[in-house]
C-alpha cells in the first residue's frame, strides 16, 4: 500500500508539470491560450511556444468584463456569410477568445497611419503614472497637423494627453507623450517595436508615435492583436469610448474635442477605438462593439472617405447578428 501511495504521487507530480500553459494560464486568469497567443489562427511558424513577458507594472493584462451592458458570453461564428469587402483589408476578432471571424488580405504589409496610436497608448499605460506632469518641449509642436497646438514649457497631467491623443488623434501630443514616457521619440519607438513583439505582432515596424507615413507597416491582423490588448486595458478602454470631450489648454481656454470615431457618436453600442488616414495608408478604423453580451472588434484599413464607416459598420453588425 505504501509503495502504491508513493507511486501515486510521483505520477500527479509529474502530470503536473506537464501540463501544457494554457492550462497554467488559466490558473492564473490570464488569456494567454486565447487573446493573448496560442490558438491557431493567431501563432506564428518561429514563434516561441510561450510568450515573452510583460513587465510587471504594466496595466495591460487586467480584464473588465467584456461589455459595459452586460457580462460577456461566448458566441459562435455568424451564420450568415461575410459581407464583400470594399477595401484593402479586413479583420474582425473576438477580443474576449482571440477568435477570427473574418478576415480579407490580414497578413498583407502596410501602412495603418493613426490607429498605431493605440500601441503609443499602450506603451504609455506600461510606464505608468498617468498622473504626473508632461512640459512640452519645442520639438514636441513640429509634427504635422493634425495638432492640439500646446505652447512650449507649458505642461500638463499626461493622463489629460493621453485622452486628446486618443479622442483627438493629435501628432503632437503624441510626441510629447513619447518623449516624456522614454526619454526621446526613438527610445519610445524602439519600446513600440518590442511590445510589438510581446504581442506576437510578426509582420509590423513602427518608426514613429502618431502614424505619419515613413518606413513602417503593419497588417490587419496584427493591429486586430494590439486592439485586443487595448481592450483590456481599463484606461485605454474608458478613454476611446469618450464622444466629447473638453480639454482644458494652460491658458484656461478649452478646446473642445469630438472623437473622430464618428460610429461613437451615431450607435450606443459602438465604444470606440481609432481612426488613421494618410494618402499611404488610406481610410483607417479600428473599432470595437458589444451587444447582449457580446463584443466584437473590426480592423478595416485602406478604405475612403465615403466607405470607412460603413464597411466598419457592415462588419460590426454582421458579427453581433445586428444585420
């Protein structure tokens, strides 16, 4: 019997060490066997089987409940076929299970112009301390428009920078934040590149904070990946789903602000993300939405001006039954 007992111990130990880490993940909450990396339509052939850590200060990882409206619930692949795409590239996903409804070019290579502000947002919440203050250099005011116009020397709480670069979409602020977070732009870009890389984002290069053309790409896949990570993040979450918004400049004037998600202003159940446009990268929206529980996030790049909102709208509905 004691030689029994002993045996049976010496096997738990050992099935327990084996067990593969979507099920270690899944002890620990996390959804890394999902969202965060492991299911087939999200690996890469050379990727490392786990996934390279983030650290631990970063506010990336915590999860609110899918949906503001009500607690998510897992939903299988609309019945109904894909609409026909009228644009470059399409990818829609399920942020809470990583899971690909739709895509259309997703792996092609090209420029996504604003909506990399997402990742800039997100490697600003890794920092930390949203609640310090920001003093705007000379160089942070030369980006091209779009531009909040902030005057050198004056500064503000980077939580308050954080919101205009999102709801905005300011170039400037966007370097102000990158300076202020790593030191200068490039250290800020080289941190955009590794957490990139984190997110198993295999097919993108970023060489500034705010999109403008220059030798960097993405695809529809991978800033459907970053959109993921976006979307758990409390902060980033609460801040691209703000319609209005009123920012206070240092002179005591205000600039209000409406969110270039026009889709954020016309549906309830759209709650953000980001916008982008550049003659490079066309038309682009990141956008998420939820219904009776639901959450859903389409990734539609190089589209026009008379298309972008429907084409993300066409999507949206077609993955929430809305149609």
């Amino acid at each position: 019997m004691r030689f029994l007992a002993v045996f049976f111990t010496i096997c738990t130990a050992v099935l327990l060490s084996t067990c593969s880490p979507a099920y270690s993940s899944h002890l620990t909450g996390s959804q890394y066997n999902r969202t965060y990396g492991t299911y087939s339509g999200m690996t890469h052939p050379g990727a490392r089987h786990n996934p390279a850590p983030i650290p631990a200060g970063a506010r990336t990882i915590s999860r609110p409940s899918a949906s503001a409206q009500a607690p998510y619930r897992a939903y299988n692949m609309p019945q109904e076929p894909a609409p026909r795409p009228n644009c470059a590239a399409v990818c829609v996903i399920d942020p809470n299970t990583g899971q690909i409804f739709y895509s259309y070019n997703a792996d092609t290579k090209r420029q996504v112009a604003s909506t990399q502000k997402i990742i800039t947002a997100l490697c600003v919440c890794d920092e930390g301390d949203l609640d310090s203050m920001v003093t705007i250099h000379p160089a942070d005011c030369k980006a091209p428009p779009i531009r909040l116009n902030l005057k050198p020397g004056t500064e503000y709480r980077k939580s308050e920078l954080l919101k205009a670069m999102l709801i905005g979409s300011f170039n400037d602020v966007a370097l102000s934040l990158a300076r202020d977070t790593a030191g200068s732009v490039d250290a800020f870009v080289e941190r955009m590149n590794k957490r990139a890389r984190r997110m198993k984002m295999y097919n993108t290069h970023f060489a500034n904070p705010n999109g403008l053309p220059a030798e960097q790409y993405s695809t529809a896949h991978d800033m459907a990946r970053a959109a993921c990570y976006a979307y758990h993040n409390r902060t980033i979450r609460e801040y691209i789903n703000i319609p209005t918004y009123d920012f206070v400049k240092a002179d005591g004037r205000i600039r209000r602000m409406n969110s270039t998600n026009r889709l954020l202003r016309t549906h309830p159940w759209v709650h953000g993300m980001k916008t982008g446009y550049t003659n490079a990268a066309g038309k682009c929206l990141i956008s998420c939405g939820s219904y009776n529980g639901r959450s859903v996030i389409v990734v539609v790049l190089g589209s026009t001006s008379s298309r972008i909102w429907g084409e993300s709208l066409k999507y949206l509905k077609w993955a929430l039954n809305l149609a």
